[in-house]
C-alpha cells in the first residue's frame, strides 16, 4: 500500500469512524441514555410546541383591557406579520433559510472562516433557534447528567438542536417556522414575540412594521439589553443599521433607501404594558384573583396558557365610569382641604383630634416592621429613619409629582385623600357593566367595591320598607314622625335605644312610607322596623342578596351593619327584575388558545320577592326624586331626566365617614361610595358630607355621559309597571305641617346614631 493509499484509507476511516460517533450519539441523546443527556420532546410536543403565552382579557364589546402573563406573548400568523420583519429576520439569521432543511451546512463550515477574522456570528439556522426557544435545549432541565460537564452541554444541546430542527422541518412549512420564531423571541422590555414588541417599541401593529422599524426589532433579537434603545440607544442605532446594510446586500432594498433610512432616527413611541395601568385596573386585580382559583380548580395556567377571557364590562361604560369618578373626586377633594386647612381631619366623635395617628399608622406598615426588625423593637432609631426625606413620587389630582418627602409625612399625604368604590350592572341579566375600585390604582390599590365594607346608613332603608311591603303594610300607611324607643339585650347588656333624626326634630306629622323612605327620616325607618321585626328586615336583607353579616340590633334599620357596593347593588337589582335575584357576574365565558370555549357562566338566580313587591319598591324609589324633599333630587342637576326616570336612595354613616348613593335606571343600577381611608376621615357637615353631595355626583354625572353617548344601546324611557296592582300605589295627598321646610331636609341628611357607630 502506497504512502498515498494509506492517507486516503485513514481519511475514509476517521470519516466513517466520525459518522458512526455522531449517529450513536445521536440515537444516545435521542433516547436519554441512563439519564445521561436529559429529555427530548416527543412527537405530540413536537407537533403541539407548549410555548408561554399571555392570557388576555376582553371587555363585552371586543375591546382588550388587559393581560395576566409572565412572558408578554400574543402570537400571530405568518399572514399578519409585517413583510418588511420577514426579510430584515431572514437577511440577519439565516439567508439561506428557504433552502436548507433545518441544518445549514455551507453556514457551519463557513463559521470557522468567521472565527479566523474575529467576526463573532453563530452557525444556528433560524429553525435551530426555534428549536433551543420552543423546548429549552439549554435549561437545566434538559442537561441530564452530562450536560454538567463543561464542554458537554454545549455538545447535547446542538446535537437536539440539529435533530429537532430537522423534525420541525418536516412537520411545518418555512412560513410556519418564521411565525414560530418571531411569536417566541424576547425584544426585551418584557415584551416576547413580534406582537407585542411592535406595540411596547412603536404603538403599532406587527403588520404595519416599516423597514427601519423592523430593522431596529430583529436587532435587538442579537442581544436585547445590549442594543435596547432605552438603556443603549446609540448601540441601538448602529445595529439598526447594520441590519439595514444587510438588506442592502442581499437587494431587499436599493442603496438609495438605505441612504435615506440610515438617516432617520429610531422613533421610538415606547411603553410597556404594565398591570397597574390601562382601563379597569381594579376589575383586573379583582378578576386575577378569581381566575386563579378558577385555573386552579381546572388545571389551568393563567400567566402562561394563553386563555381569552371574556368579560361583562362595557369598556364604553367602563371609561365613562371612570372619567365621572375623576370629575368628582377631585372637585370634592379639594373641597374636603379646603374644609380642613391648616387642621387634621383624623377625628374622634367628640370632633377633637386622634392623636399619634400617623405615628400608630406608621407601625402598621412594612418599612416600619423592616425597620424594627432591623433595630429592634422601640428603638428611637426607626422613626429617625421614618423621618428622612428620600425621593418618591406621589400622587395628586393634577398628576404624579416627583418630590423629596419622608416615609412618615408621606403617610400624613394620603391620609388627607378621600376613596371611592362605583360599579354598575345590568339588573336583568347580571352583568357587571362598570368598576371602578377606587381613584387610582398605581397608588391605592384598596378596592373599595367588594374589599371594602362600609356602613350603608339610610342606602339599607328599602329593605325595611320592602320588608313591610311584602307583610301586606300598603305604601300609603301613615306612619307618625315622633321619638320611639327600642330595649333589647345584646352581649349579656339591656341596651335602650331611641333613634333621632339628622336634624333633631320630630316633626309630629303623619307621612306615608313613599314619602318616609325619600325624605330617609330615621323614625319613620325606625317603626316600619318595630311593625315587621329586627329579624324579618335582616331576612329580606339577606333574600334580596346582601351575604354579609348584619347585627341582629335595631340600629341595622339605619344602615349600622357594614355592607360592601358589590353586593348592595345586587341587592337593588332585584327590585328591577321582577323580584328574582340575579347573581352580580364579571365573566360571560373563557376560551382556550386555540379557540374551544372552556367556561360559559350561567348567573344563579333566585325568587326574593313577589313581582308586585318589586314594581312598588321601584316606585318607591323614584320617590327619592318625586316627592317634595326627596334627597335625591340632586340629580335633577344632570341632563337625565328628559322623558326619562330615575330612583335612588342616599345614606351617610354617622360624622359622615361614608357617603353612599344607590341609583336606578330603566337599564342599569348602580352603587357609590365615598369615604377616608379611615372613618376618623371625614366632613364636619351636612352640606359637604352627606351622600348626596360625595357619592350621589357619581352617579349623576355617570348616567349623563352614558345618555349621552350614541354608541350605547342605553336609552332614556321609563319603568315599566304591571298592568294591574292589588297593591294601592296611588296614596292621596294631605297638608302637611311644616316643621322643616324640604330644602332643610334636603340639606339635613339622615345618619346613624353616634353611639351605633363602632370608630
């Protein structure tokens, strides 16, 4: 054998020798040999790539309120991608795409030509990069035992790499592959596929992707930290136009375009989609929280299965919802410093002041506690810290303001701001059509619609009445206003008990119980509940969807036990529809990723009270706007009542801590509420503090713009009554003494008791 045999005998040897190494381990990584190279997807995963995705929420008229993920994804067809995003992907990745299937050889060879001139670039196809994306090749998972070796992982995962690459190739078409991978690389940002990319970087949709602006996308895809135009705009532009020259060489563009583009700037119009912002963000949290537990309870994953969640709310509504609470609130806030400039407004019921509050506050929080874990506890040296100004940023009614302040007078800050909580809902059908938890999510994230539990004062009145009404007691009886008094044991204590009214006048007349329930005198409420019993009202309470607790006192007549708006505006909407309670619900169904509809809800319903019961509360109601002295005829003030009507019901807790207004429509109920943080925090009078000057506003100015805009199906008319009553409605008119004038009662809303109120 000639010396150049033998050269060639060796080559064709280590070459065979070298092919038969690869296939073996090849079929050695393929089937996970003694656990020593970690698991490949089988053919399902192949077929059905599991990749996070982000669930997203709709609101009933197909508008996106927001996302629940941990990966920003909302993937996309090849067809809807840019085209201009196609070809910058593939004159940077991989120019031979079309061509190869799977493994780019003449790519892999001329790797090491690259590595000669110090050009760092990879070899990875663009199918390979899907591969390592879609089944993790390099995470810990997938190493096995020697993918800890060092030089090892880095064979596996490009040998399961090439193997799955091939493998994906023969399932899916190279239009498919390019969708794949641009709906699973992360741009930084937390955005993750081209969808959102296009949004966080530009505002725009990924089909509408000019050449610069994909350009400066698929560069990040290189190293997104490194060339984000946020921390390293210069960077950014430069690989921009790197990408940009690439066009240029491979004739996608002309060299005048490339001229011209280089020139223009990135352009950025960039924000990224946080939870705290956005439309119905309390809903959102709440929604999140109830999802959860849903998922949970059906092996789902929230933040990664990609579900469609389609919710009640009218985003419509929703922004009108919104806008009336920011238009009232910060008129009324500035009221309520004006009303206690240059003093504290953390009062006892004696109305001196609380004192050490912020500092009994500041123990509550999470900094005080780190603090005392830090230095232990009543150590002098946690409020010196308490009381260093550092930079924060703090809300106020006319934007965020950067400002230097301590942790302990921030505290003080928001102290002084008064909350809300306001949802709507369609009585008929239980859908939830506006929520609004309270005035700013991104700095109370408090949600004052079901968290919260406030005392609703006279707002519990029509179930009293609703009580006597059912019992057979006629609308038209006459009941006296004059003191009466209630004795009843409570806690092992005989308790005597005579309810006054707002203005500590007993007017000595005679009213019906239309005109009782809109004028909200207290005694009145007070013997209606001696006729039918403490029991009976805490029963109807119950039956028309009140589920939380309710003393079983007298005083709850008044509105003493704590109720949230949740449920008192299910409460309402029985009266609406025909007396059957109608679950409250936020979900009408939810769809999995590939479209299957997985959850459709059907609201529970229940029999309250008889339909004539219900027509006469609805008359009663409107009374509030109707009858002389009404305390919702503050509503008149809004342009809702062309043709239209409207019922209502306010109530303010004792000191006037909480404000609440309870209004109706032919379409929508709807439940407010107002109040401090603390129930120290409040107004001193009627004038500022009752209901229907803090919470009745909402409502008012709500309706206005919901009449008002023509893209709603709501409209003005009136409620429709049974064609037959036995129960008499029509109750005659009689002179009445004039003690007090209406304009008195009116300004004189009812409250509760001081001593009922528990601070």
């Amino acid at each position: 054998m000639n010396k150049y045999t033998r050269y060639v005998v060796i080559i064709w040897t280590l070459f065979i020798g070298g092919l038969y190494t690869l296939f073996l381990w090849t079929v050695l990584i393929r089937f996970n040999y003694l656990g020593a190279f970690g698991d490949m997807p089988d053919l399902v995963k192949l077929e059905n790539p599991k990749n996070e995705l982000a669930s997203e929420v709709y609101s009933s008229d197909g508008v996106l309120l927001g996302k629940y993920f941990r990966e920003n994804r909302s993937p996309v067809s090849y067809s809807e991608i840019s085209p201009n995003v196609i070809n910058a992907l593939v004159t940077t990745e991989d120019i031979r795409f079309r061509d190869h299937a799977g493994i780019d050889l003449k790519g892999m060879f001329a790797i090491f030509y690259y590595m000669a001139k110090g050009d760092q670039r990879g070899s990875s196809t663009i199918t390979q990069q899907l591969a390592k994306n879609l089944f993790k090749t390099r995470g810990v998972q997938k190493k096995g035992v020697l993918g800890y070796l060092p030089g090892f992982n880095i064979v596996i995962a490009k040998v399961k790499e090439w193997e799955l690459a091939i493998s994906l190739e023969k399932m899916y078409t190279k239009n498919e592959i390019l969708a794949l991978y641009l709906n699973t690389v992360d741009f930084g940002s937390n955005s993750f596929g081209i969808k959102v990319a296009a949004k966080t970087f530009f505002q725009t949709s990924q089909d509408s992707l000019s050449i610069p602006q994909a350009a400066m996308l698929v560069g990040l895809l290189k190293a997104p930290t490194s060339y984000s135009p946020i921390l390293n705009p210069e960077n950014c532009l430069n690989r921009r136009n790197t990408v940009l020259e690439l066009l240029f060489e491979n004739k996608f563009i002309t060299q005048i375009q490339l001229n011209t583009l280089k020139r223009q700037p990135i352009g950025l119009n960039y924000e990224v989609e946080n939870h705290s912002e956005g439309s119905a963000t309390y809903f959102r949290t709440m929604l999140s929280k109830y999802l959860q537990e849903w998922c949970k309870e059906n092996n789902k994953d929230l933040y990664g299965d990609g579900l469609k969640i389609y919710t009640t709310i009218d985003s419509r509504m929703q922004s009108h919802a919104e806008a009336a609470v920011a238009e009232h609130m910060k008129v009324l806030q500035r009221r309520f410093n004006k009303h206690w400039e240059g003093e504290k407004p953390w009062r006892y019921q004696n109305k001196t002041e609380i004192p050490n509050f912020i500092e009994d506050a500041a123990k509550k929080t999470d900094r005080y506690k780190a603090l005392e874990a830090k230095y232990g506890k009543g150590d002098d040296s946690i409020m010196t810290e308490l009381k260093k100004p550092v930079k924060m940023t703090v809300f106020s009614w006319d934007g965020d303001i950067d400002t230097l302040m301590s942790p302990y007078d921030s505290i003080a800050y928001y102290k002084h701001f008064l909350h809300t909580g306001f949802m709507t809902m369609d009585p008929y059908s239980g859908h939830i059509k506006t929520w609004v938890g309270g005035i700013n999510y991104k700095h109370f994230q408090y949600d004052h619609v079901q968290q919260s539990k406030r005392q609703p004062g006279s707002s519990f009145k029509p179930f009293v009445y609703a009580t006597a009404i059912s019992q057979g007691i006629s609308p038209c009886t006459l009941v006296p206003d004059l003191p009466i008094t209630f004795e009843y044991e409570e806690d092992g204590k005989h308790i005597i008990w005579t309810p006054r009214n707002a203005d500590w006048v007993y007017s000595g007349d005679s009213l019906n119980l239309r005109q009782g329930m809109a004028r909200s005198i207290n005694t009145i409420a007070a013997r209606v509940t001696k006729m039918v019993g403490t029991e009976e009202v805490i029963e109807m309470a119950h039956k028309l969807g009140i589920q939380s607790e309710l003393r079983p006192v007298p005083s709850v007549c008044l509105g003493s036990s704590d109720v949230n708006v949740f449920e008192m505006v299910g409460a309402y909407s029985t009266f609406l529809n025909k007396g059957v309670w109608t679950e409250p619900i936020f979900i009408e169904r939810i769809e999995d990723n590939s479209g299957n509809i997985i959850y459709e809800a059907v609201p529970k319903r229940k029999d309250a009270v008889s339909e004539e019961v219900a027509a006469v509360m609805v008359h009663m109601l409107k009374g509030g706007t109707e009858e002389r002295g009404g305390t919702s005829q503050a509503l008149f003030q809004y342009d809702i009542f062309r043709g239209n009507e409207m019922g209502g019901k306010t109530g303010t807790s004792s000191n006037y801590s909480d404000g609440w207004f309870m209004g109706v429509s032919t379409r929508l109920v709807g439940g407010v509420w107002v109040g401090g943080e603390d129930r120290s925090i409040h107004f001193r009078t009627s004038a500022t503090g009752e209901g229907s000057k803090t919470a009745l506003p909402i409502f008012g100015l709500f309706m206005e713009k919901v009449y008002a805009d023509t893209t709603l199906d709501i409209k003005m008319g009136r409620f429709k009554m049974p064609s037959k009553l036995s129960i008499n409605i029509n109750c005659p008119r009689r002179p009445e003494r004039e003690v007090v004038d209406s304009l008195a009662i009116m300004e004189e809303e009812d409250q509760l008791p001081e001593e009922e109120i528990v601070e």
